[in-house]
C-alpha cells in the first residue's frame, strides 16, 4: 500500500515572457529584533504573511545602501525530518562609528528577522521576510581598512543560528491597509513601522 506524503504539488508553472524575472534585490533592507513585532501568518497558506505589528514601542529599522551592495539567499538543505533553508542576506554599511558598533554587536547576540525588496516585482513574492521562525544573527563582519570598494566600511553577513535552518522557504510580505493588498501597501505598512 503506498503512503501519503505531507505535500503534494498542485500547480505549474511556465516562464514569463512578458515579464522576465530579474535578479537582484533592492538596495534597502527592513530589520526589526525578533520580539518587537508580531507577525500574522495567512490563515490558508503559512508561506504568506498578512500583517506585523509593533509590541510595545517595537520598531522596524531601514538600511540603504547603493549600488547593489546588497545580496538575499535561500538555499534548500535535506534532513532526515524534511527539507530545511538556510537563508542569508549579505549587506555593507559604509561607516565606522561607535554606534554602528553597538548595531553590529547587537546583531551577533541578539537575534532579528529581515524584509527584502526583489527587484522582480510582477510577483506574489516581491517583498521577503528571512528568518521567521528562527530568526537570523550577524555571523560574519569584516572591515578591511584599506578596501576601496567599501571605502573602509563593513561587510555583513545575517543567516540561521547554528541548527537552527528555516521550515520553509522566505515568506512573502503581503499587507493590505483595507481591502486587497498590493506592492504598494506592504511598502507602506513597512515604512509606518519604521516611524518612532
């Protein structure tokens, strides 16, 4: 008698001509510490999230950078309990300050979730929440004083804490102000978290 597996496929899907997808993120990434807001997950599909709210006086806190310094992955690792991701985003801060010091020793101990913007936006997935269950650290930070690329800046790498890989792929930000949500209002809701 053949057993059931846990999922099944239920679509296809083809290449877009019309709308070609294109690497790369955008040159922003949202980063809040993973007790600050509360995240709602989509009541039919856990790969969706429908809503992040503040706890407290939680923030949502905005990196830029230019030049697409800035790097997003998910790579699918099997276990013997069932696929698991390891999910990093590489990024660059282009300062050497004392409090961009305590931002990166907070990063390594304490543990955050980030949101990145996909350059390809013709998708249900255009804006990506990485470490959901899990949460990310700062597992990499390296300056090279006299890297001209970075003008002596840091680069960062946020993944996984050791064991700790994600039960699903990156999850799509989706978040409506009232009715059916858009590109447009995730980005809003993202950018009213950001406020003091």
């Amino acid at each position: 008698m053949p057993t059931s597996i846990y999922n099944k496929i239920n679509a296809g899907f083809s290449l877009a001509t019309s709308q070609p997808v294109t690497s790369g993120i955008e040159d922003v990434i949202y980063i809040f510490n993973e007790d600050d807001i509360k995240i709602t997950y989509n009541t039919t599909n856990p790969l969706i999230i429908d809503d992040l709210e503040k706890i407290g006086s939680g923030k949502v806190f905005k990196f830029e950078g230019t030049n697409n310094s800035f790097n997003a992955m998910s790579k699918l690792a099997k276990t013997q309990v069932g696929p698991r991701y390891t999910e990093e985003i590489d990024f660059n801060i282009a300062g050497l300050s004392v409090d961009i010091k305590g931002q990166l020793r907070a990063m390594g101990y304490g543990r955050v979730k980030a949101i990145v913007i996909n350059n390809y936006k013709e998708s249900d997935s255009s804006v990506e929440l990485f470490g959901a269950v899990n949460s990310l650290i700062l597992t990499e930070a390296e300056r090279n004083a006299a890297d001209e690329g970075l003008e002596g800046g840091y680069k960062l790498k946020l993944t996984n804490p050791d064991k700790l890989r994600e039960p699903y792929p990156p999850r799509a930000v989706s978040i409506s102000e009232s009715g059916s949500a858009s590109y447009a209002t995730t980005i809003a809701a993202l950018e009213a978290l950001t406020a003091a």
